[in-house]
C-alpha cells in the first residue's frame, strides 16, 4: 500500500519490536520505544539501532515524543489462562492506565493495542468494559476483534485481541482473515543442523511416545497440556513465555530453537538474535504475530488515509465556492 503520510508511532511495552515491524513495512517512522526487560531491549537495539526506555512508569506522558499512532502490547499476564487472573487487582494490569494518559496528553490520531483473548472475558467482561469505555471517554472511536495467528499464514493457533482506536469517528474494518497458514516444514529447521542438546533424553521421548493415542503427522509439533496429555499437531500451539522446555516438541524428539520460534511469529530470518536461548524462548512467547499486525496497520493505514482524501476534497471544494 502506498501511503501519502509518513506516520510516527510510538512503541510502548515493545518487546522485541514486533508491532513496529508490521508498521515500519508501510513507512511509518518511530520516534519512542519503551521496554523494562533488559534481554529484550538487548535483541530490539540490535535489530533497530535504539535501546528502548524502561519502565514505563519513570517517564511522564508529557516527555514522550508527540505522535501519531500509539503501538502497545500492554502485558497480558494479569489476564492469561496461565497466570492467575487477577486484573486490575495486579500492579501489571494497572499499566494499561499509562496508555490511557499517554493518549489523553498526546492525543494521537490512532492506537493499536493487542492483549490475550482472555481479556474480553475477564471478571466476566468487566475488565475490558473498563479499558473499552475509558477509551472512548477520551473521545475516541473504538473498534476491537480477536485473530487466530493460523489463520494469517503462521503455522502457530495463536488467539489474541486487538483494539484499534481513532480519534475522529473513522470507518475502520478489520482486515479480512486469509484462512491458511504455511506448512511446517517451511519454518522448521534440518534436524541434522541443530545441536543435540535441543533432542530429548531417550526416556523423555519414550515417555512421549507412549502417551500417544493417534498417529502424528509429520512433521508436528506436540503440545502437552496442563494434565500430561500429549496432542501431536501440523502446526504449532500457542508460544508461552512461561512455558516448560518440553510444552512443545518437535516430532516428539526435540525443542524448537529460537530461530524457529521467531519463524512461528512471522518475524524474517534477518531479524538477528543476540540473547540467550532461556531468554529467546521467553521473548518470542511474549512477541505479537507480525503478519496478524501488518495485515492491522495496512488497514488502518488505510483508514486515515481516506479521512485525509476528504478532509483535503472538502477544503479544495470550500476554496472553488
């Protein structure tokens, strides 16, 4: 898509710059990043050439930089299945305040903010009541939907919700889901490449084997669940940061390596990393799915687009009266 504006945007809860990959393909330029993890800020100074700020609570919203579009994967433990629930109640879910008075200080024409699919359920949809009316208390109009990252091209059964926001009443539709992921065995690497401490001690593989109750395609990755149950799949389940080194195996046999599970988010080869593999895992399970993003920000690229051809049609035919 061929845009007319260079937007700027600010990436806040970065991670490893997920968001901003996706927004930086249609030219936006940003001016902010924010991040408190210090391996994360490791690989995104690497990949961006700035090591993002800290904690997002030792800066106020006046020294942010102005902007155009906010960007920001605010933490999703307090909301996950895996953690323990607790919203608002946890100092963690508080940060999605900092958004909201960065966005009523700046006042930026648009925000993307993305979150586990949980969070629409939460205290039985309070919680996200509360983010949703205190975004349009700031006069903003605001749209939301929950995308499966399988169903844009990545072998990985990824559910999460995104909010998208404008400040004017903007018409803003979702992009439409492509409904197919690639296979596998083009985000897989050789398994003679990989090195044999990613491959399971012969008990733990047999242990896998056993539990099996089906034929596994292959290749596959295998999930095991809370209670020990073993679900060989043509693609991956969800990236967990918090997930054990045995949550996902290759085949039965061995762990998925960074490089792989950067492929599982949609993240390119060139994308380098320069953090431990402990470290790697837990960033790629905290990462956004760049395609499901890109494919977001086209649209609402889009979007503001439009509103500037009719705010610009409107003037031109003003001026002729």
């Amino acid at each position: 898509m061929d845009i007319s504006n260079t937007y700027r945007t600010i990436d806040l809860f970065a991670g490893i710059g997920g968001i901003r990959l996706g927004f930086e393909a249609y030219g936006c330029k940003n001016v902010f990043s924010s991040e408190w993890d210090k391996y994360a800020q490791d690989m995104y100074e690497a990949n961006f050439g700035e090591r993002p700020f800290g904690d997002i609570n030792d800066i106020t919203p006046k020294e942010i930089p102005n902007h155009d579009i906010l960007l920001g994967g605010f933490p999703c433990q307090p909301f996950s299945i895996a953690g323990k629930g607790l919203g608002f109640n946890d100092t963690r879910g508080t940060l999605f305040f900092n958004i909201e008075e960065i966005i009523r200080e700046k006042q930026p024409q648009a925000f993307l903010l993305e979150n586990v699919k949980r969070l629409t359920t939460h205290n039985n949809g309070h919680t996200f009541k509360v983010i949703i009316d205190n975004l349009k208390k700031l006069g903003y109009t605001v749209y939301h939907k929950v995308f499966n990252s399988l169903d844009f091209d990545v072998p990985q059964k990824r559910e999460r919700i995104y909010i998208v926001g404008f400040k004017d009443n903007i018409q803003f539709k979702f992009p439409k889901p492509l409904g197919y992921y690639k296979p596998l065995s083009e985000v897989l690497e050789k398994d003679e490449d990989i090195p044999k401490s990613y491959f399971l001690s012969e008990t733990l593989r047999n242990k896998r084997f056993a539990a099996l109750k089906t034929v596994p395609p292959k290749p596959s990755i295998w999930h095991e669940n809370i209670g020990g149950n073993i679900s060989p799949l043509p693609y991956s389940c969800a990236l967990r940061a918090g997930g054990s080194y045995n949550y996902l195996v290759v085949n039965g046999e061995r762990r998925l390596t960074d490089r792989e599970m950067l492929r599982l988010q949609g993240f390119p080869d060139s994308f380098k990393i320069n953090i431990p593999y402990s470290q790697a895992r837990k960033v790629a399970g905290n990462s956004v799915t760049v395609p499901v993003i890109k494919a977001i920000a086209n649209e609402m690229l889009k979007a503001l687009e439009n509103k500037q051809k009719a705010e610009n049609l409107s003037q031109l035919n003003l001026f002729e009266k």
